[in-house]
C-alpha cells in the first residue's frame, strides 16, 4: 500500500529560508532598506514612543526586502537596530525593550500595506491562488512550475 503522507519537495530548506525568513541585510542592504522618503518618515515618526518609530522603520525595510511581515525579537534584528539608531535616532539611547504589542504591530503593518497600495491575502485571494494552482497542475506536473506559476 501506498503511503500518501509523503510531502512533495520543491524547495530545499536554504531557498525557504532565502525565500521566507527574516531578511539578513550587509550594510549596503541597510542604507538602501531602512532608507526613507518624506511620508515614510514622518509615519515613523508620528509615533509616540522610540521602540514604536524604531519597530515601524523595521518593519517597512524588512517588508521592502520580501512583501512580508515577520515577528522578531530585538535580539534578532539587533545590527539592523543599531544601523537604523544610529541613521534615524543618533544620539538617543537604545530603548531597554525592543518589543511593541500585537495590535500596534497590525496597525503599523496596515500603513505600510497602504503607503505601498498592498492589501491583506483575503479568502478571495487565496480562492483565486488555489485556482491558479489547479490550472497550472493541468499543465505541468512539475512542482517547481507549480509553485512559481502562482507567484507570477
């Protein structure tokens, strides 16, 4: 009998990582992520404390470097953190807490889908991704063809 759990592999577990993980930036990378325009800044800035300003400046290069958002600690970003303190905030002391709560979060991911004109992967997206699979599978069968078919 055949055993049916076995998961197609199209991507190894490195180009996931590339693909979905939190982006690894060099300093080139940094001064061209965390850069920002007039309305960038001043959306980081308009808020109240530096750990918010500091959390949305991430958020928006990390989303420029993959059209994700990603939940990360301050241990993890802690050069990107570094870079954008030193670039954005010279001079101000490093927040002792690098952490800001989940509604803040959603909100701050909210401007910058808007500033970006994106919008959230709703069900009718997600109905419409699945079509595009079926349709790509009648196709090909080959699973790479089917995973970048939708993407495109």
């Amino acid at each position: 009998m055949t055993d049916f759990t076995e998961r197609i592999v199209i991507l190894s577990a490195e180009e996931i990582r590339d693909l979905y993980g939190l982006p690894r930036f060099s300093q080139e990378e940094r001064r061209l992520y965390f850069s920002m325009d007039p309305q960038e800044q001043s959306l980081a800035l308009s808020h109240r404390f530096l750990t918010t300003s500091l959390f949305f400046i991430l958020q928006l290069g990390y989303f420029r470097a993959r059209r994700m958002f990603f939940v990360f600690s301050g241990n993890e970003v802690g050069e990107d953190v570094q870079f954008i303190m030193d670039s954005h905030f010279s001079g101000q002391p490093l927040p002792e807490k690098l952490e800001i709560n989940r509604v803040t979060r959603w909100k701050q991911q909210q401007r910058i889908l808007s500033l970006f004109d994106y919008q959230d992967c709703n069900a009718t997206w997600r109905a419409r991704l699945q079509e595009k699979a079926h349709r790509c599978i009648r196709i090909s069968s080959k699973p790479i063809n089917i995973f970048r078919d939708p993407l495109s």
